[in-house]
C-alpha cells in the first residue's frame, strides 16, 4: 500500500503537471471505487484543479468547495499520461478505477490491480466527510513530541500496531513501520508503552524523511521501483541485513507479513511466527 513517502511523491509530481488546469471528463472503469454520490462525480467537469495535498496516505485533488479524495489500498496506484488515451473505458475491465481527462491533453488513472478492489476515491465539500480524512490522527511528519509520547504510553498493543494506526499517527503502513523499526533496533512485538518514544519519533522522522527525499523528484512510474530499493529489511526476508549481516525473519499473517532483523532488533531470537509454526507441526 503507498505510504507517505510514496504519496507525497504523487503530491509534488501532480502540483507540477495539473495545477491550473481544467478537468474535461472522467471515466469510471470500477464502479466500487466511487464511495460517494452527492454531489455526483461530473461535478468536478469543467473545474479548476487548484491544488494537491495529502492527510495520511490519501491524495486529495483540490477545487473550489470540492475535494476528490482519492485512496489508494494495498494494489493501488496513479499512472500518469501526457497523451491520455482517448478511446472509451470498459467497466469492470483490468486495473483501472478512475480516468481524468484534462484540458491541456494530458490525464491520470487511478488504478489497482489484482481481484480485490478497496481503492476509493470521494468526492465530498469537506474532506472530513470521509471518515480516513476525519478520523486521522497526526502526521507522521509533524506530529509533536507530546502527542507521540502520548499515543505509545496510552496504549497496550505492540509498537508495530500503534506505529501503522492511522488514527494515532496517519500516513504509516506495514513497509515503513518496519523500517522504522530496523533503524531504531526495536522488536516490532515490544510493547508501545515501553519504548523510548522521543528517540523512535526522531528515528521515524529520519527514516521517512530519507525516503521521501529519495522518490520526491520521480515520476510515479518509477516511484515503486525506487521504493523497493531503498527497503532494508521489509520484503527481504531470507537476505542478509545490510547492518549486522543477519538473516532477515519474516513473520506472517492471514494477509500480509512483517520483515525484521533478529541480529540488529530482538537479540538473535526469532519471533513466534503462528501460522509457520501451525506448517511445521
């Protein structure tokens, strides 16, 4: 799922192309990816793009009195056109969800693939009508000391948890938590209460900053590619840490899996892995 550094990334490279520009149609090519009906979609034809944000890891395409909030999901993504194709868009056919088409010839597509469609895009007067947008804790990037330090003493999950719930700390996923972690050599199960939290704040600054800086000039085609490259541990399960030189340890779930390096976070022992240890009996 794109993350902050990605989003901001699809931020930068959007308010170079789209700002000021007119939108002149959009085509929907997977009915569930629209999440809101009033004030209806062709609402926006004609309109001024204005501005692109983020909160957390939504993309928010700016008019005036109307934002699309745009959501990516676990496959989804945003591919850009100088020339956007012309011909019309078959429903329900292949990975794309939502097309623009702008004044100026060019457009974007917000796409997904695979078979599970969770991708949203929301039109809505007021951003907060969308319940990601409304219920977002702050930043990752600006959240303040004191409101860290509060989301970990309060809570009883482990510190993988708080750092991903995006009402807590908005714009982290699985990717960069544990990074996160790596970089602060902190086992993902160690409890949120205990940890240090101005010394991890000042580590997930870095680590997200770094990967920010590192995609912000790209182009989205060659965003994720960038991405993969720049992960230490999450992914590479099986490789050495490029660190202590461990083997990096995965642990797995019904729907996705988190990467560590026992070496460098949990003092060379590996984390109970549930659904391996059920294959190994």
């Amino acid at each position: 799922m794109p993350e902050l550094p990605e989003v901001d990334a699809l931020v930068s490279f959007l308010r170079s192309k789209v700002v000021g520009d007119f939108i002149i149609r959009t085509d929907v090519g997977e009915l569930s990816i629209l999440k809101t009906a009033d004030p209806p979609l062709e609402a926006i034809s004609g309109l001024e793009i204005s501005w692109v944000s983020r909160v957390g890891k939504a993309l928010i395409v700016e008019f005036d009195g109307l934002d699309l909030v745009c959501r990516f999901a676990r496959a989804g993504w945003l591919v850009w056109h100088e020339d956007v194709p012309a011909g019309p868009v078959k429903m329900g056919k292949g990975p794309l969800g939502l097309r623009i088409h702008l004044a100026s010839g060019a457009g974007f597509d917000l796409s997904e693939a695979g078979t599970k469609k969770n991708a949203s895009v929301s039109l809505v007067s007021d951003r907060t009508e969308v319940p990601a947008i409304g219920n977002a804790g702050p930043d990752a990037l600006t959240i303040e000391e004191d409101q860290f330090a509060a989301a970990l003493a309060d809570s009883t999950s482990r510190i993988k948890t708080v750092l991903e719930d995006q009402q807590l700390i908005a714009g982290i996923g699985n990717a960069y938590s544990d990074e996160i972690l790596h970089a602060a050599k902190l086992s993902p199960f160690a409890p949120a209460s205990g940890v240090d939290a101005p010394a991890l704040l000042e580590t997930m600054r870095k680590v997200l900053g770094q990967a920010r800086d590192s995609l912000i000039d790209l182009p989205p085609a060659k965003v994720k590619a960038a991405k993969k490259r720049g992960l230490q541990v999450h992914g590479r399960a099986g490789e050495n840490c490029p660190v202590c030189g461990s083997t990096i340890a995965e642990v797995s779930y019904a729907d996705k899996s988190l990467q560590y390096c026992p070496g460098c976070q949990t003092g060379e022992k590996k984390l109970s892995d549930r659904r391996m240890d059920r294959l190994l009996k």
